[in-house]
C-alpha cells in the first residue's frame, strides 16, 4: 500500500514524465513575487492545461501565510526565481523517483 507521500511522487513522476521536465512538489516551499514583493509560499495543487498550440502548460496554486492565494503561477515563473525544481517534500525527506520507497537522505 502506497503512503500519502508515496502516492505523490508517483503522481509528480508522472506529470513530469508527460511533460518533459520536473515539476515542483506539492508542499514545496518557494518564492515567488506579489504585488511587487517576493514571498515565501508553498505549492498547494496543480493546474494542467493546454493552449491552443496544443502545448501543454502546468500552473500552479500557491499557499501563502496559511491561506491559498488567488493566482495561478506558470511554471517558469516560478523558475525564474527557483532556478531547481527539485521536487523536495516540506517534510526535507529525499525521496528517490526511480525507487519511491527509497526514502533514506534528506536535504541539507
């Protein structure tokens, strides 16, 4: 039986592996700008669609200060200020794509 956690890497592993790149972890810590400023916020959710190229886009919900806030974030947006989408849990636990249940490392 997959843990909470687990069933999210899957998940992450997936949209990455669909669209080519990593994606940031929900729960994940990172700045971002607003209304002028730049915070500290956490992923809460994902938003998946396509344009009319047919190019897929990922967004993303942003919780800040405990609430989510309103705005959709493109995910180089997001880059231009976390040049590493490294797909760390809040929790600082490493775990490994290739082998979910794999869990030993953390971040230092």
């Amino acid at each position: 039986m997959f843990s909470q956690q687990q069933f999210w890497d899957w998940v992450e592993n997936n949209i990455a592996d669909a669209l080519g790149y990593p994606v940031f972890s929900i729960g994940q810590e990172v700045l971002f700008e607003r209304f002028g400023q730049i915070v500290l916020g956490e992923i809460e959710s994902y938003v998946i669609g396509v344009e009319e190229d047919s190019e897929t886009s990922l967004q993303y919900w942003l919780c800040f200060d405990g609430e989510t806030w309103g705005n959709c974030y493109s995910h180089e947006e997001l880059l231009k200020l976390n040049p590493i989408a490294n797909n760390l849990p809040r929790s600082r636990r490493y775990h490994d794509r290739q082998n979910p249940t794999d869990c030993n490392g953390t971040r230092d």
